[in-house]
C-alpha cells in the first residue's frame, strides 16, 4: 500500500495536473532564435506546398519526378517537425495592463495550440504526393473526363 501511494505520487507530479500546469522545462519561448529559423523554414515549406500541389494537379503532372516528390517530402518532414514544436512553443498575449505576457504553461500552451492552429497545421503537412506516389506509383489512373460528368 506505501508503494503504491508513492507509485500515484510519482505520477501525479510528472504526469499529472502539477505537472501540466507548470512551465516545462522542454518547453520553448517564442522569442528564441531556433524556433525562429524552424518557423521560417516551415513558411518557406508552406508556401512551396500552396504552389506546388495545386500546380500538378491542375496540370496533371502524373507521374511526379523524383526531384519534386523529394522536394516535396522535405517540405512535409519539416511541416511535421514545426507542428510538434508548436505542442512546446509558448506564446506571447496582450494581458488587460497592455504588457505583453508571454505563457509557458503546459497545458495553457497546448490547448490553445489545439484550439487555434493545429487542424490548418495537421491538414498541411499531410505527405499528398508520397501518398499519391505510393497508391499510382506509375501515374496510370484513369483521366477525368466525360465519365465523371
């Protein structure tokens, strides 16, 4: 019964509400140089896949060269790579004083995470052209055309 009443302790403080409620030692500030370099390459990165994507498929570019489907696949590793980081990134708020604040609180910084830009994250650094590559590594799928009209 002692063990088991430290086992629960133990927990509780890593794992449990203390421990989420309280600034992380993992956790990063949103001021700090690398997290800067990761946020700009991540933009670089989203704003190849807002060109790119839409490009070969409007143009039907089937199948995709191997230095684009590499380009790509760096491009969605490093979207991935930003999105974890955002689950340890404090963010900066206005409080009601007009000070900016900035909160490290764990559980504060994920929800809000969660809440704001997580599902445009997500959706963004799915691997569309891997994917693609893996299902019709040829390019042989039927066109569109009058079929589907």
């Amino acid at each position: 019964e002692r063990k088991l009443e430290r086992v629960k302790k133990l927990l509780k403080t890593s794992l449990g509400t203390d421990a989420l409620r309280k600034p992380g030692a993992w956790m990063w500030a949103p001021q700090s140089a690398t997290r800067e370099h990761v946020r700009r390459a991540a933009t670089v990165c989203a704003v190849y896949t807002l060109f790119a994507e839409p490009f070969f498929v409007a143009f039907d570019v089937r199948p995709v060269g191997a230095g684009a489907l590499a380009v790509s696949t760096i491009a969605d590793v490093i979207l991935a790579f930003d999105m974890i980081l955002c689950f340890v990134t404090g963010y900066s708020w206005l409080a009601a004083d007009g000070v900016f604040k900035v909160e490290m609180r764990t559980f504060r910084v994920i929800f809000k995470y969660l809440r704001t830009n997580f599902l445009r994250d997500f959706i963004g650094a799915l691997p569309l052209q891997l994917a693609l590559s893996i299902i019709d590594p040829a390019g042989r799928m039927p066109e569109p055309g009058p079929l589907f009209i």
